[in-house]
C-alpha cells in the first residue's frame, strides 16, 4: 500500500527552503511588488514551500504568478510568440507549437517513478530509485531556468467544490506550456487555499524544456513521485510530457481513489457524454479507450458532449454514480479528424472564432494547418516538424499521427459548458470500454452483471498507436487505464470490483464493450478494410441508451448480451438514414469462438502473472470459456447471433 510522504521530499532538500519565514524571504528577494502581492493572497504554507524550493532549486531571472485574468492569459500569448514557443497561423486565434523531431510523444522509456525501497508499483510501469532520482535533479535541474521566466498557476482538475475535484500546482519556464494549462483546466487562483482544505490534498508539477535541443534528448525525465504527489519534467515540450496536470495528476488521482477513497472514487481514463433516447430522454456516458482508438469522436457523437478524455467518478449520497471532467479544455489527436467524422470539430479548426493551439501538423504556402486525413486535397509543399515537406516524398506523412489540436471543449457546438461546470457533476447510467480489435469481438457487447463489466474492462486490447514512442504491436489495455495506473495492477482490480458491486451504489451503471476496428478480412469478407464506420457510432451508443432504460431486448451469449439485428436496423436508418443488411450485422456479431477463447486465454495468462489478482476475474473467464466451448460443440467453430 502506498505511504505519503515517505523518504526523502527531493524538492525540499533541493532547494533548501524548509521554513515559511525562509519562503517568504526568498519571495521578497525573487518576486516584483505585484507578483509578490499575488502570491501573498496564497495562505496554504504547503504549496508555498513547494513555488519557493522551485525557485530556489531552478533559479529563473524572473517569476509570474498567474491568476488566470484575460490580461494573464493574453500575456502569455503574447509571450510565446516573442519567445518563439508559438507562431501564428493565418486564422486569427490559431498558432503552431512544434515539439522536436524526438518529441512527438509520451517518452514511455524516459518515464519513470520515483519510488522507496518497500514500494510496490505497477508491474507495466518503469521504477527508479529515489537516490537515482535525487542524483540526476541534483546535476540537471540546478539553475536549469537561468535566463528564463517561471511561471506559477494555480488550477482545479474539476469544478470547485466537486467531491472528487483536486487543486495542482503548475510550476513551468515554456510559455507554450502555461498557454496549454490556461486553455485545458480551470485557473483557481482565487478558491486554490479553500479547496486544498475541501480535499485535504493538492499536486505539484515542475516542468522545464531547458535547452530544448536534440542533443540534449537524451536527458529527458518525466518522474512521478507519488509519495510526495509532485512530478517533475525536463528537456522537452511535448504536452503529454509537460503539461503533468494531465496524465502525471492522472497518476496521482487514481492512486487517491485506490488508497484515500477506496470504494468510494475512481478516477479513470474515459470520454463522458451524454445521448438523447426517446422522448428528449438525457442519458450519461462514460467510456475507455485508450488514445487513437476513437474516444474523442465518441465523447463528440453525444448531444450533450461533457469531457474527452479524463473522469473523476464517484457514489453520491443519493447512490446513483457521479462522475466530473478534470478539464475545461480538449488536447485531441488530429489524424483522420475531418468533416464526415467530426463537424463539430473541424467548424473549430476551420472557422474563425476559438482558439487553437496546434501541434506538430504541416502549415502549408498559406499558413493553414493541415493533416493527415483531414479530407482535403494535400498541398504541394510545407512546412513540419522535421523541415520542408512536398506531396511527391513518398512514405513521408505530412503531419506526425500524434498531431494535435488544444481548444477549450466550449467551442464544440455540442459541449454542456453548464453541466461541465456543475461541482454536483452528472449521473452515469452507461460505462463503456473499447480498444483497437481487427478480428475478434464484436461492434457491441453489454455485460450481464457487475462482476463481467469489471472484467470487460479488464480486458481491454489494442495497437499500439503513435501517443506512446517506443511502443509497437498489439498491447493488453486494461481499463484503458494501465500506462496511468502506479499501484499493482490487482489492487486496481480489486479496486474496481469493490466500487461497482459496493452497496452504497443504488443505481448500477449498464457496462458494455465497444469495438470499432473489425475488418472484412477477418470476417471472411471479399470487401477490405473496416467492416463500419465513424458515423456508426451513433448507432452503437443509441443502442446502449435503449437497453439502458429497458426499451430494448438483446440476445444472451457467453460474452454477454447482444443486440438483436431489427433493432439495429430500425436505428441506422432513423441515426443515421443507412441501410444494415442482415448480412453485416451476421459478419459483425458472429462470435468467433477459437478467437475468444484465444483472446481470454491471453489475459487469464497476463492476470495470472500479478499476485494478489482477484479470483473473480479468473472465473469470469472460466465461466465464459465453458460456455463458448459448448457453443462450439454444438454448432461449430463460428457462431451466429441467429443460432442463439
């Protein structure tokens, strides 16, 4: 189990700064009269000991407090582009961000823990010494912003006052990276003191790109102490990297939900939305997937679209199962985001009117930013970031498959900014979890009760994408969660067990799994490539709206329950006006029992490797397998959703 504040705070001894009376004379020393006066309106003695051994450790020229007023914000703009961090783009509001050639994405080998001798972690997470840890800060983060300005904002990842939202310091030299934290989360200068003594708990970033050069790549650190609840990044730009109150925080509120809230909290890697059923009927969403494999566009499919990519969830006095989004903003994968898909996207990125950070994509002769599926005709030349670019290189894609775009979610026409902001957050009546699945599961399964979604999410499987450098071929998934979860991967098991089959939750969410990547191929299919596509979503999802409320029946199988094919069929033409021959719907929802079984045998495997994992999982998997294996006894290898 996880200690706090065990070992040695490496931030502390670092900068030396141990006492409030030390703090504020540094502050006297380091800050001008008005930023000195901002910080002054801080009271919690904690979090200024963690801005002055920053300082102190760091060493920038200059340091600014940042309150989140419009005049802040537009300061920092404005600095970027001085700086060079960001340049404009032909569309008033929008800028370009290049990260280096070598920092296109999470640093998975770079990445690290900082753990005690006793610790226990995650057995797909990389573990360092705190000594190893002291020595490199001690050599490489000393004087590190010499010649730089630091900047200091104070946020909430979820509205203030929510049960499960937590206040983050965001301590950076990169203007690009305070620009990002502006736009992506809620600037809680004001309500920051109040807060920490509402949650008893607060995180610390540090960050700085130092020298930023690709000789010095190699230096690169992301740690996560999670004894200390501080991250600290250096040498590079890339905002998964960086901007730490995203996946680092992410890091540290899941361990909160395992150990200070247990049973009670989870905080999750999910899209939150909410769909329209009968009736103008609102229903909420939340769903894993882990990135590239469509929980943006699903999060954008709702009528009432809430968060993208991250959820602090919760069981409510009332028993129904709350949840919030972190964020107030959108860092979103621009590969294949065009206007078939995502309208209400693209209107963002093409039309005048939101601010938009983008990164690492081509800026083409007119200094419009464009990407790779973006359905328009390419440009004859541009430049990315690796330098010049032509339509006539060949294997060369003109914007990296991690590009991205940083909006606040306010600007999609479909955000409830109202119910984003709301610190009661939303009811949760679905949960869903997907992954990147050429050949075995089909579009849409639904969980017969707690213990089988637990394990649906368990199983999550998928390609590796390009978020993750370094990483290739197919990759166990769980919860889409794993790269983010520090503690053993069976105490986050156990952890989800105890949440969803706790009492205190009245109202069970349905759990369902999604999976949009079957292929013609894999279904014996003459056709090629994907056997749906983007726009099917809103079929699947108003599927599960349906069955949620008891409008609709499905059909019982081993792997849980299945649509029936009448239903589908009246919903892709009243969706989306397609035709759904029966005979894509047979491809589909076959169950493919030597696949299955192949793909349980995996994870069983994968589980059985982590000590301490709950025997419920294990025969879930039992459970399905005896019944797949009947299935095929009795009418073959290939099932079809007709046979049952």
């Amino acid at each position: 189990m996880l200690q706090y504040k065990q070992g040695v705070d490496l931030l502390s001894d670092l900068g030396g700064v141990h006492s409030i009376a030390e703090a504020q004379d540094l502050f006297k020393q380091r800050l001008s009269p008005e930023h000195l006066r901002r910080l002054n309106t801080i009271t919690c003695e904690e979090a200024l000991l963690k801005v002055a051994n920053a300082i102190a450790l760091c060493d920038p020229d200059t340091v600014v407090i940042v309150t989140g007023s419009e005049e802040d914000r537009a300061k920092i703009r404005r600095m970027s582009l001085e700086k060079g961090e960001e340049s404009e783009l032909a569309m008033a509001g929008h800028t370009i961000h290049f990260d280096l050639p070598e920092d296109q994405g999470r640093m998975i080998n770079q990445t690290f823990y900082i753990t005690n001798a006793d610790e226990d972690i995650s057995s797909l997470a990389k573990r360092e010494p705190r000594e190893t840890s002291h020595a490199y800060m001690r050599q490489y983060m000393r004087g590190i912003m010499r010649g730089k300005t630091m900047f200091v904002g104070f946020y909430s990842r979820g509205p203030v006052g929510a049960h499960s939202s937590i206040p983050a310091i965001e301590i950076s030299s990169s203007t690009y990276v305070l620009h990002s934290a502006e736009i992506l989360y809620r600037n809680c200068f004001a309500d920051f003191d109040k807060e920490v003594v509402r949650r008893g708990e607060f995180f610390t970033n540090l960050h700085s790109e130092g020298s930023n050069r690709s000789e010095d790549i190699d230096k690169v650190r992301i740690y996560m102490d999670r004894s200390w609840q501080t991250t600290y990044s250096t040498y590079c730009t890339y905002a998964g990297n960086t901007l730490m109150m995203k996946k680092g925080n992410h890091r540290f509120a899941t361990d909160s939900a395992l150990y200070k809230f247990a049973g009670k909290e989870l905080s999750e890697h999910m899209f939150i939305t909410g769909l329209k059923g009968p009736g103008g009927r609102l229903t909420f969403f939340a769903g894993a997937a882990p990135s590239g494999c469509g929980k943006t566009t699903t999060a954008m499919v709702g009528d009432n679209f809430v968060g993208d990519d991250l959820a602090q969830m919760w069981i409510a006095d009332d028993g129904t199962l709350r949840v919030v989004n972190p964020e107030v903003g959108i860092f979103g994968i621009l590969k294949d985001v065009n206007e078939e898909g995502d309208p209400h996207l693209m209107k963002c990125l093409r039309e005048p009117g939101t601010e938009v950070i983008f990164s690492n994509v081509l800026v083409d002769e007119h200094k419009k930013p464009r990407w790779e599926g973006d359905g328009e005709e390419p440009p004859a030349w541009g430049n990315n970031y690796q330098g010049m670019w032509t339509k006539d290189m060949r294997d060369v894609p003109m914007s990296h498959p991690n590009s991205r775009c940083t909006l606040l979610a306010e600007a999609i026409a479909n955000h409830d900014k109202v119910r984003n902001a709301d610190p009661d957050g939303v009811p949760l009546r679905v949960i869903t979890y997907s992954g990147r699945d050429s050949d075995t599961m089909p579009p849409i399964w639904v969980a017969k009760d707690m213990d089988n979604g637990v394990v649906i999410g368990a199983s999550i499987v998928s390609r590796a994408t390009a978020t993750e450098m370094g990483a290739s071929g197919v990759n166990r998934q769980p919860w889409a969660n794993a790269p983010f979860v520090a503690a053993p991967l069976a105490e986050y098991l156990q952890a989800q067990f105890n949440f969803y089959t706790s009492p205190a939750l009245k109202q069970k969410p349905i759990m369902a799994g999604l999976n949009y990547f079957l292929t013609h191929e894999a279904r014996g299919s003459n056709g090629k490539g994907l056997l749906g596509e983007k726009r099917d979503v809103h079929v699947w999802l108003g599927w599960l709206e349906m069955y949620a409320h008891g409008d609709v029946e499905a059909i019982a199988s081993p792997i849980g329950m299945l649509p029936k094919y009448a239903d589908l069929k009246k919903l892709f033409r009243e969706k989306i006006d397609k035709d759904y021959p029966e005979s894509l719907y047979t491809m589909q929802f076959s169950l493919y029992i030597d696949n299955i079984i192949a793909r349980i045998d995996l994870q069983e495997a994968a589980w059985r490797k982590e000590e301490g994992a709950s025997e419920r999982l294990f025969a879930v998997y039992e459970e399905q397998k005896a019944a797949l294996l009947a299935l095929k006894k009795s009418i073959g290898e290939v099932v079809k959703p007709q046979d049952l």
